[in-house]
C-alpha cells in the first residue's frame, strides 16, 4: 500500500525549542470541536471572549487587540508597515536573528531606516538609540522583548524613555516573551507589541497577537498612503476585528479555538504564578547545565531570556550529533543556533506548556546521556542533581 494512503501518525515529542512549544491536551481538544462559519453570530461573539482575553494577557486596555492570520513574522509585517510612509524615519534595534528581521522587513518601506547593530548575545544600548535619533524626526524604536536566537532579553522601560523625549512610537516584538515573563503594555506605554501564538501561549502556530495604542491608531489614521500590503493592514482588518464584524479575510478558525483555550489554560494559572513558574524551570536548567561542565552563551545573568536558553557547544562535540540522539533516543527536540553562532550554540526553550518540572529534569537527565555518548565527561547525575536543588527552595506565589 503506498504511504500516501496510510493514517497520519507524528511522533509524540516533547519540544523544548524557542517554538512551537508542546501543547495542553485541552488545546488539542477544542481544535476537534465542530467548525463554525467566520460570520456565525455565534462565532462573532466567541472573538470578543479571544480579544478580552488577549488584552488581559498583554496587560492592556487597547481598543485594538486581536489575534493576526499569520505567524509571529506576520506580526513583524504587520507592526512595521501599518506606521511608515515616505519620507518617515525609523530606528531598529538589532541584536540577534528576528530583530534583524524587523530590520529588513522595515527596509522593505520607503522609509529610511536607521540600524543600531550589536552582536549575538548582546543588548542594544538605549544611549546608542539617543544618539542615532537626535535632531531627526523618528516614527518609532522598534526592538525584540527578548531575542530568541541568541537567548538575550531587552528592559523595554529605557526604551521607552528614549523613543518619548524622540517622540517616537516604541513598537516590541513580543513572540518570544508575552505570557512567558513579565510584560505590560500601559504601564509600560508600549505602542504596537505583537506576539506569535505557539511560543510561551502554548497554542497552536499560525497567529500573531497584536495590541495599538490609540496614539499608534491616530498615527495609521493619519496616513496619507495606503499600507503597503492590504492583508496586513490594521485599519482594513479591524472591519472585522472591530465592531462591525464584516469579512475582510476567512481567520483560522480552528487555530482560534485553540488560542481561546490556551488563553483560558493562563488565566486558571495566573499570569504572575505562569511567569513565576518559567522563572523558577529556567533557574533550575541553568544550574543543571553549569554543573554539567557547560557554560551559557549570555554571560551577564540579567540579560538573560527566560523562555529560552542558549548554551554553548563544548569544543570537540557536534551540535547536530546531539541534537539529532536527543531526538532520536528521548524524543526530545532542542534547537541550535543561527547565522554568526550556527554550530555554536544550544537553543533550550521552556516556553508555555513546556516549561514543567519534570520536562527539565527528564532533559538534563537525557542530556547527560547524550553528552556522554558524544565523548564529553560530565560528573555523573550533577545536571539533574543541581536542578533538584534549586526545586528545593520555597516557591513564591504557588508556582509548580
Ligand atoms: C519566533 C519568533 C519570531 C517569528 O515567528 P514565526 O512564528 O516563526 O514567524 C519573531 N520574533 C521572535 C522574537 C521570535 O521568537
């Protein structure tokens, strides 16, 4: 019989990867639930519960709050386009793989932009942001919450200091961190922050969450051109994220389902006890791969993202020999790294769902094995051991 006729099959995974994390079985379970119509009255009332929801997760009260058709890089496209124009200028910070991404996609616009370049596994300097900003008219700062590909995250508060005495929009690529560590959009007077929905939200693929303030709405109202691309123009969109409910585009229907129950699955938790749970997991794997004789890629403990974890591979050890047994052996993934630090680096998410106890002692306890079997000595049990240790202190606000 060919293959093409057979039944379906993935293998049952476990992702420890910067996305997709693994998924609660609830999620899985409302994405079997009966398909509705995209204008269903029925369904156009479930929206209102996702955008209540969605706002409650970006800490926010921004009208404009929704769930894009697309994947995190959607969110870039989206953020990005809706405010420049000709003639506009605009700041990125680049410090790894996705906020070089902003960068192009901004250079995508006839609009000139300004770079501010750092290595992998560094932070930008918002001083640099001064400098390069000053006497010019800046539409907005846009940086990375936290860089996935090179584990290092920003303090959005000094940003936002800057981009105000620039009068600039701040706009935050949040794919990485929203639900995951602690982020608010009005305290923090972020403009645009967008977010990918299969990283520390734990839903499925195939959405980006995005919130405007209203000074980012006045500014696309304001517009004397059309957005570049009609599918991720917000002002079109929001006919049917709005009020009026109308088509603009058919969502993924079963994928905001999804997005809906794992959006529930955060607020049973908590947000704080979520980000107390990730902070707590992520301390925890850290000391588990120091003991184990590894040594982390961000060298300064504050700049260090939670949700994901980069480790250095050791000399004379192959990442992808690695990678590939922890697949292999422990249907286990891990990512590596990208561009400049291709080969270099370990890319250990614990995002969402993922982030559990027992998900970081059965890796370090896989990781040894590997480890070993690749030729590297590791002290026996001293990554599992570390780990335990650190689970023996008390735990605030009733994280598991
Ligand atoms: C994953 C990620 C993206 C891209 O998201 P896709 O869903 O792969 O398009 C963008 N920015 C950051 C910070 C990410 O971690």
């Amino acid at each position: 019989m060919s293959d093409l006729l057979k039944e379906l099959i993935p293998p049952n995974r476990l992702m420890l990867t910067p996305g997709p994390s693994s998924m609660d079985p609830r999620v899985y379970r409302a994405m079997a639930t009966p398909l509705v119509g995209h204008l269903d009255p029925w369904f156009k009332n479930m929206m209102d519960d996702v955008q209540a929801q969605l706002r409650l997760a970006f800490q926010t009260e921004n009208r404009v709050t929704h769930p894009i058709s697309a994947s995190g890089s959607g969110g870039i496209e989206a953020a990005v386009l809706n405010p420049l124009e000709a003639g506009d200028e605009a700041i990125v910070c680049i410090n790894g793989f996705f906020s070089e991404r902003m960068g192009v996609i901004a250079e995508r616009t006839p609009a000139k932009i300004h770079r501010i370049e750092v290595p992998y596994g560094s932070t930008v300097d918002p001083e640099e942001v001064r400098r390069v900003g000053k006497g010019r008219k800046i539409k907005f700062v846009g940086l990375a919450h936290g860089e996935t590909s090179s584990g290092v995250v920003h303090n959005i508060d000094a940003f936002r200091q800057v981009a105000d005495e620039l009068g600039a929009l701040l706009v935050v690529d949040a794919v990485a961190t929203l639900a995951g560590i602690p982020l608010n959009v009005d305290k923090q007077r972020i403009d645009i922050c967008f977010s990918g929905s299969q990283k520390a939200l734990s839903a499925p693929p195939g959405m980006a969450p995005i919130t405007l303030s209203s000074r980012a709405e006045e500014v696309f109202r304001n517009r004397k051109t059309p957005v570049q691309s009609w599918y991720f123009d917000l002002t079109t969109a929001l006919n049917y994220w709005g009020k009026e409910r109308l088509y603009h585009h058919t969502p993924p229907i079963t994928l905001i389902y999804g997005m809906r129950e794992a959006l529930r699955l955060v607020f049973e938790e908590g947000l704080e006890a979520r980000w107390e749970r990730h902070r707590r997991n992520q301390q925890a794997l850290v000391a588990g791969v120091e003991a184990m004789g590894l040594e982390l890629f961000v060298k300064n403990p504050k700049d260090r993202l939670i949700t994901v974890t980069a480790v250095c591979v050791p000399d004379g050890v192959n990442d992808l020999k690695v990678r590939n047994q922890l697949l292999d052996d422990f249907d286990i993934e891990i990512a590596g790294g990208f561009g400049p630090v291709k080969g270099k680096i370990w890319r250990i998410g614990l995002m969402g769902f993922s982030a559990q106890r027992n998900n970081v002692l059965l890796f370090l306890a896989a990781f040894e094995k590997v480890l070993l079997d690749q030729g590297f000595h590791v002290p026996a049990g001293a990554g599992v051991g570390a780990a335990v240790r650190t689970y023996l202190q008390p735990v605030a606000v009733g994280a598991k």
